[in-house]
C-alpha cells in the first residue's frame, strides 16, 4: 500500500527570481524555511499562488 508524502518535501516551490532580487527578507532566494525544515514561497516578494489560481476555484 503507497502512503503520499507532503507536496513540499518532493517538490520545492519555483520562485521568480526576478522578483526576489532585491528582496531583504529572502535575500535573493525567493524563498524561506520554515521552522519545520520546509521551503515555502517568501511572502514579501513573492505572489500568493492562489491569487492566480483561486479565482476561478472561489467563483469570484
């Protein structure tokens, strides 16, 4: 029997480096690791990908 894994351990999230350049929060990187060893999108230079995504989700 397969048992799934959380999506951040298998797939980093792909931040927009152009976006991150200049940001003090991330450094550059575009990311940031949590306290729980996961990467997760920088919340200052980064867009919420379910800005993109959820309005069609949230039938706005």
């Amino acid at each position: 029997m397969a048992y799934g894994a959380h999506r951040s351990h298998l797939v980093p999230p792909h931040p927009d480096l152009g976006l991150a350049r200049d940001c003090e929060q991330c450094l550059g990187w575009g990311t940031l690791v949590t306290r729980d060893g996961d990467h997760e999108l920088c919340h200052m230079c980064q867009p919420d990908p379910v800005d993109g995504e959820g309005t069609a989700a949230s039938g706005s």
